[in-house]
C-alpha cells in the first residue's frame, strides 16, 4: 500500500531533481520547444501535485522471479493488470484488477487468474474482496491507522530528494511537442543505499532488526517520467527493476516491468464505498 501511493504522490516527483540547469534536448521531430531547465520542470511539476486533489491510474506489471539456481531453479511470473482512483484529502481508493500466476496445485505450464478489488477511505476503513468466499473482509481499525499513517508520511518526498541527490548525474532530460522525458538508468550497487534505508525504515516499523536486502545486488533500475508540457502533470511513468539477493541460503533473481498511466486529474469528487460492503464485510479471524 505504501508504495502505490508513494507512485500516486509527490514522491513520484522526487526523480526530477533539481540540479540541472540545461533545457530538454529535443527528439526527433520534435517542433516545439522550451528552453525551461530540469530545475524549472521540477518546480512546476511539484507546485502542480500539491493542488492534485484526485485523479485515475492503469497499471501494468510483469514480474518474473527465479529461486535457486540449475536444475533446481523455480521460476515465477505474474502479470498483474490494475485500475485505480485515487482522492487525496479525505484519503479515498477504489482498486480494481486481475493478478495472472502459475497455478501453483496444477500441472504443467497452467495459470490462474485471481480478480482483485478493494476499498479505502478515511472514515470508513478498509475493504478487500475475498475472491475464494466472494465476501468482502474489513481490516482491524489499529491495521488500517498504521496504513493511514504511512500513506500520510510517504506524501512528503524532502528526505527522498535528500537521498537522491548525489544520483543526479544520471538524469537525462528530453522533450517532445507535448511532454517532458525524465530518464534515470544506474547499474550495479549504486541504489543500495537508498533502497537499504527505504527498508531499514520498514523493518523498524514491523519491529525487526535485521535488514532482508543485504545481500542485494542492483543490476540495473530504469525510471522514465512523462510531463505535460502544458499543464505539468505526470502522465506516465516507466519502472524496470533487475535484482538479485539471497533469502535463507538461496538466490533469488526478480525482473519487474511496470507502466503507470495517469489521468482525470481533479475530476473525482467523492469514493463511495457499496453500503452492503460496509454492512456485510467480516473482520478476517
């Protein structure tokens, strides 16, 4: 949850770092230009997310994940498809989708589908669809404040520009006739700190001690923002991830391929969740 709405929020923007003073080299066929700088660009697209009081997302994501190594290798992947909308003040989100993954009780190369649909709001709570039952389940009123409060934290992008800072070197910044082209590529370990803290951060939260990622291995992260030109909306954004790390003893190899679309900004106006899910969800034993 935290991190769909660090994707939602002003931490998407904590990319466009403001330390390039150079304009957008144009692409091909590009006809018309500015000259406004990276700098310029983050500044408008910042002051535009703070009056984003609502808008719309599809999600696509492929995630393939290898466990072992040899003949005794396992690999997983799941393409999750997924539609959201989003009001930020009161916090409100309708998520509704599909999750396709290897059956993992049949044979051969088969796969399930599992629907996936839920509801958050500030003074209701939170709602999940049981797809196994076709029930609806409410999360426990202490789980669902520890999320409200991370959701409310993650909109606050200052320690994440902090972090973020000294990786500016690999920014590139192009523009077509209609949108700005943010790219940021790195190899090798030079994420690991930044992710190291993010879940340093969480395992606080969780009360564990011992960080999961040390062993991480970053082989490549890809980010691509897309910026309208006009009214400095976040419109799309790329994310590919290879990693690799070791749990218990055993390697694992994790690809993730994803495409968040934006739209409708400022057009929703109120998330109503169904009354027969508030009078009929049961909190999960």
């Amino acid at each position: 949850m935290k991190k769909i709405f660090k994707v939602l929020g002003v931490g998407a923007f904590a990319l466009v770092l403001a330390a390039c003073n150079t304009s957008a080299t144009p692409t091909k066929d590009t006809t018309k230009t500015s000259s406004l700088t990276l700098e310029q660009v983050y500044d408008k697209a910042v002051d535009r997310q703070t009056d984003i009081k609502s808008m719309s997302a599809n999600m696509e994501m492929n995630q393939v994940t290898k466990i072992g190594a040899g003949e005794e290798s396992m690999e997983v992947a799941i393409d999750s498809k997924m539609e959201m909308d989003v009001i930020t003040d009161p916090l409100a989100m309708h998520l509704s989708g599909s999750m396709t993954m290897p059956d993992m009780f049949g044979e051969g190369t088969e796969k399930s589908e599992m629907p996936i649909e839920m509801y958050m709001k500030q003074d209701q709570g939170f709602f999940m669809k049981d797809t196994a039952s076709d029930n609806w389940f409410k999360l426990p009123n202490e789980q669902f404040d520890d999320i409200l409060e991370q959701t409310a934290s993650s909109a606050d992008a200052k320690e994440q520009l902090q972090q973020l800072k000294k990786y500016i070197d690999d920014f590139t910044f192009e523009q077509n006739d209609d949108t700005y082209v943010l790219t940021l590529e790195a190899k090798g370990d030079r994420f690991k700190d930044l992710i190291d803290s993010q879940v340093n951060d969480s395992m606080k939260e969780l009360g564990l001690e011992e960080n999961p990622l040390d062993n991480l291995t970053i082989d490549q992260v890809n980010y691509v923002l897309y910026i309208d030109k006009e009214t400095f909306d976040t419109t799309k954004m790329d994310m590919n991830f290879d990693f690799k790390m070791k749990v218990e003893g055993e390697e694992l190899a994790m690809t993730t391929k994803s495409v968040v679309t934006y739209s409708e900004f400022n057009h929703l106006k109120t998330i109503d969740i169904p009354q027969n899910i508030i009078d009929n969800a049961t909190e999960p034993q």
